[in-house]
C-alpha cells in the first residue's frame, strides 16, 4: 500500500488530497481516503475520512514537494501538509 494523492481542479485552483492507494483494476484505482475532513469529488459525492473508493488512475499522482505547492501556483488548504491543517472550502 502506497500513499499518493487525488489531484482535483477546482475553483480555486488544483487541489491534492492524500490518500493510500490499496489496489488497482485496469482503468480504477481503489484508495483510502487521508485526508480528515474528506473530500468532494467532482460528481458532488462527498467521501468521508478512511472512506474506500474507486477513482480514476488519471486522478492519483505522487504528493508534491512542500516547496512546490505554493510556488508553481498551485492552491491547496493544506498547506503546512496533508492532514495537518483544515482545507479551506
């Protein structure tokens, strides 16, 4: 089991939430969700903390350095790390 993220364009920009990849299928990916206050998926499903999914493998990507979060423009609430603040919806 690998921790990646989940890369959403939204509103205020790209969003990466963190979540432990626990198995694949060939188009899907199964993940775990990290992050504590949940997330908002793109078809309005909202999925709880420690919640199992299946969401796109074009969706997970590798968590992004600390110091390229803010710097190539990307927004996200959680700035000091994943789970450490609360995201700012």
């Amino acid at each position: 089991m690998e921790e990646k993220c989940i890369m959403l364009d939204t509103w205020a920009g790209r969003r990466y939430y963190a979540v432990e990849v626990i198995g694949e299928t060939p188009k899907k990916a199964r993940v775990r969700v990290l992050t504590p206050g949940g997330i908002m998926l793109p078809n309005r499903r909202y999925i709880q903390h420690d919640e199992i999914v299946l969401v796109p493998k074009k969706a997970i990507c590798d968590m992004p350095a600390e110091s390229h979060k803010v710097e190539q423009g990307y927004y996200d609430g959680h700035i000091y790390g994943f789970g450490v603040a609360v995201d700012a919806r």
